[in-house]
C-alpha cells in the first residue's frame, strides 16, 4: 500500500479529493470497507496488457520509436529495449520513474552478466 501511494503521488491521481491520508482512512472505514494499511501488499496497476500484446503491436505496425503516455508496469518499455527502439514514457511521480528506472537496469545487469557467462563457457 506504501508504494502505491508514493506511485500516485500526494495528489492521489486516481481517486480521492482529500489530500490528507486521515480524512481518506476515515472516509474509507466510515463506508463500511476494510482499513489499508501502509505494510499491506496491493497491486498498483490492475488489467494491463501483457508485453505479449506490445509485441505485436510494435511488430505489426514497424514502429521507430515510442512514445508511452501511460507506462504501467513497463511492458511497452521492455519490448523498445529488446527491439532497441527509442522509448519516451511519461510517468505518473518521480517515484514511478524511478521503479520503472530499477527494473530496466536489473534486466539489464542480468543479461550482460549471462551474456558474459555464455562467452566465458563457449570460448
């Protein structure tokens, strides 16, 4: 729940007029729902697409480059990097940035390094 907040940032994008978290608990308690809690696990993006999907669509349309208005969980920005197209994608906090940042260079570091393990057992 910690990171979802921070993914949407203060202004909670997607829900809520209140900006501050004890009138939204509040509210939330009051219309009979269950409390979150900050340690509780909760997906932050519900029914995206499966890079599958982004696959053919790139593939399909001979895409050069990629502008990502919505980047969810950086599906679209995984098929850009393995087909090494330029990739734009906006966003939603510095938070999200920053996750979306981590997971491309963790796939990255994972790939050099079996990358170098293969030419290392072939050679």
């Amino acid at each position: 729940m910690k990171s979802r907040k921070a993914i949407y940032g203060p202004d909670k994008i997607f829900g809520g007029s209140s900006s501050d978290p004890a009138d939204e608990e509040a509210e939330e308690t009051a219309g009979g729902e269950v409390e979150r809690k900050d340690g509780e696990i909760e997906p932050v993006f519900f029914h995206f697409l499966p890079k599958l999907f982004y696959e053919n669509l790139v593939g399909s349309w001979s895409a050069c480059a990629i502008l990502d208005l919505s980047p969810g969980q950086g599906e679209l920005a995984k098929v850009a990097a393995e087909r090494r197209l330029p990739y734009l994608g906006i966003a939603l906090t510095d938070e999200h940035a920053t996750s979306l940042k981590e997971d491309r260079i963790s796939v990255f570091m994972f790939r050099f390094v079996m990358l170098c393990v293969f030419s290392f057992v072939s050679s």
